[in-house]
C-alpha cells in the first residue's frame, strides 16, 4: 500500500464559512487540505452536513468549493422561496443548492449509507478524514463504520478555559470532542502540547484508549506580499507592530492596550511606536472593544480587520515585531509565519509556542504589561530587525505524515479483519 489512501474529506467547515471573512487557522486547515486532494492523483470524495442532511459530493466540487472561498460568488444560485422564508439566503445556503445538485449521494443527518457508497465507490482502503472540528455528531461517526475514521484535534481550549468561551461552547465542544474521538479509527494532533491535553480530556472523560494519536504539525503557507488591500492613509514610515487574531479574550489584548498606554508614558510622541490590530471582533470581550472604540490617532494603535493574506503580508514583510500575549494556544500560525521569514517574536511562554520557537522568540508573562512595553521599546528602532529565519513545518510534510499514519491504520485494521488462519 504505497499509494495515497482514498479520503472522504468533510468540507462542512468551509461551506459554513462562505464570506464571511478572513480564514481562521482552523478554516485554512481544511481548506490546505482540499486544495492538495484537488491537485493530487489520490482518489476521494468530499461530505458536506447541509440543512437536514449530508451530501456526498464528487472531487471536482472541490475546485468549485475553493473558488467560493476565494471570493469569487457569482454563479451561486439565487435562494428558493423556501430558504427565503427560513431566512436562509446567505452564500452557505445558496451554495448547499448547487451542492445539492451535484451531489452523488443525499444522507440524512445520521450518514445511513454513507458508508458503503464510499466504499464502493473508493475501494476498502477508503477514510474519512475530519480536520474542521465540524460534523462531530455521535449517529453520524457511527454509521460511518467501517470507514476508517479519521480525527484532527486542534486544541481542548473550550473544555480547558471556559472562560474564554462562549456561553455554553464549552459543553457543546465536549459533546462534539466526545462524539469524535469516542468513534475515530485515528487521531491526529498538530502539536505535541496539543497531543498532551487531547490525551488528558480523553481520560477525564473515560473515552476509549485503544486509537491511537499520532503528532502531524501542520503547514506554514508564506504568501506572497502586496500592498494593494491595505487601507488608505495607514502609516508604514513610523514603526509599528502586528497583533494578529480573533479579538477574544484569551488573545489578551487588554495586555497590549495597557503596554501601549505605558509606552505613552516613557517615549515622547515622535518615537511613539504603531501597533495594528489584524483580527475581527470575536465575543466576550465588550471590555475590551470600548477601549478600542475609546482610542485616538495620538493613542497609535490601529484596529485592522477585512485584510487578506497578501496585505497581511505585506505588514509582516514591514512590521518592527510580531507579539502574542495568548493564555492558549493548540499550534499559532502567526508565530511560524513571522518565524519564517526572520520577524521578531515576543509572546507568552505557551507550551506550543516554546516547541514550534524555541530560543527564537522573546517569551514574557502574559499579566506583566510593563515588560511588554519594555520590549516593545527596545525594537522600535529606525529600522525593523530582522533574525536569521527559522525552519517551521510545512504542509507537504504534514500531509505526507497523515498519510503514513492512515497507511500504517489501514494496514493493520486490514489484517485485523482477515480470517484468523490467513494471518501469519
């Protein structure tokens, strides 16, 4: 078995997340990964949970699917009457109605079927591979058995911090990573701190111990920078700083919003560094969103929130430093992103960050502001530093161990199923 195994890719994540802005890291997850099935030879299909269903989508739906995620909506069909009166109208709805049409295979909400279409279709060595923490449903991973059932945890944050949750996220995650982990053939995680929390919420919550959890870190795409999604009037010729994130509360920017009134107080004006605030506003954090809707031009610090990866880019390729005050962390793309190309880091000292940075980043307590401004100060010169870069991961190589993980499952559940007097 040398070849690439067979997928079925649960794109349901994507779909969900049709304009309505930047990616988050679990959203370019799945997205990296349908954008290398799409470009390789490796059979698969694709399953996407729309209302009151799954569909089973042929492979050519996904060049389609990353379109949509591009921008380009046009050929989205109008809503039905139906999803007009359901107030569903959005571009994840009107693109379940062209999913709907050329689906191969239409499922209820439990996946009856599902199964044994893909097999058919793919051959027994088939998986199904889920790295959008979406489609978690018990019924669902249930029925489909005997696929072999593929996981990827990105973090425990909902169960580990509730507080920086939602009201009720942290039970429905704990449902969802129950449902998942309870059912899957083979777990991965993209980080060996992430690997630790995933093992210890599959032991607090008496989950089966017999799959195992295999490390694949994920990729670091280093996009190509340009100016042209830059807001007009942004000052690139006075140092500034990058802050890049969902604005929520274990990002801690009350932490930089306190080093930045510090920094007022010990440079004067001309020296005042920028700090750019690169996220869209997420919830729980009203405390936080007065103080930015509170600030001034003199105050230096921009809210940024719309860019796309290029202009983000752009800022990294310019920016004085890259600062990470986070309480947690299953992986932290901006940090290899700055890493990569030799952009200061300074962040909190998070198990994930000190096993992807190493030396390379300045680590400080994430409650002390004043270190912070302290650091800050000291790279806001003339001209931005820059560091030897760092190796980081990339994404053939977390491909390439996913596949040798499946290959090795696949293997093994094969001889597991032969006849006991076949097997030497």
């Amino acid at each position: 078995m040398n070849a690439d195994p067979a997928i079925l890719l649960d794109v349901t994540r994507l779909i969900s997340r049709l304009d309505k802005g930047p990616a988050t890291g679990i959203d370019r997850v799945e997205a990296e990964w349908l954008g290398y099935l799409s470009e390789s030879d490796a059979s698969h299909l694709l399953l996407a949970r729309v209302w009151r269903g799954q569909l089973v989508l042929p492979s050519s739906a996904g060049k389609l699917i990353l379109r949509w995620l591009s921008g380009d909506l046009g050929d989205l069909p109008e809503p039905r009457l139906i999803d007009r009166l359901r107030r569903r109208s959005d571009a994840s709805a009107r693109a379940e109605i062209a999913l709907r049409d050329m689906a191969l295979l239409r499922s209820g909400p439990t996946g009856r079927g599902i199964s044994r279409f893909v097999l058919d279709h793919l051959g027994k060595d088939a998986a199904y591979l889920n790295v959008g923490h979406s489609n978690l449903n018990a019924s669902l991973w249930s029925h489909l058995a005997p696929l072999c059932r593929v996981l990827l945890i990105h973090d425990t944050i909902p169960m580990d911090h509730p507080e920086f949750t939602r009201a009720g996220q942290s039970g429905r995650f704990r449902e969802r990573f129950a449902a998942g982990v309870g059912h899957a053939d083979l777990i991965l995680s993209i980080s060996e701190a992430s690997r630790v929390d995933l093992l210890r919420w599959r032991d607090e919550l008496k989950l089966p111990t017999r799959t195992p959890v295999v490390t694949t870190p994920i990729g670091t795409r280093i996009t190509a920078p340009s100016a042209r999604g830059l807001p007009a009037g942004l000052d690139l010729g006075r140092p500034f700083f990058l802050s890049i994130g969902t604005i929520e509360p274990r990002k801690n920017h009350a932490l930089l919003l306190d080093a930045w009134q510090e920094l007022t107080r010990r440079m004067p004006p001309a020296r005042m560094p920028q700090l750019f605030i690169i996220g869209r506003r997420g919830w729980e954090n009203h405390e936080v969103f007065a103080r930015l809707d509170g600030l001034t031009p003199a105050d230096g610090v921009h809210e940024l929130s719309g860019l796309d990866d290029a202009a983000v880019a752009e800022l990294f390729e310019r920016c004085h430093g890259l600062l990470m005050p986070s309480r947690a962390e299953g992986f932290g793309l901006p940090l290899t992103e700055a890493a990569a190309r030799g952009v200061p880091v300074i962040c909190s000292p998070l198990p994930v960050a000190r096993e992807l940075l190493g030396d390379y980043a300045h680590y400080l307590s994430p409650d002390d502001h004043r270190a912070w401004a302290g650091a800050v100060s000291l790279l806001a010169g003339e001209l931005p530093l820059r560091m030897a870069a760092l190796p980081v991961p990339q994404w053939q190589a977390h491909f390439d161990l996913v596949n040798a993980a499946l290959r090795e499952r696949l293997h093994l559940k094969v001889v597991r199923d032969m006849p006991a007097k076949t097997v030497k």
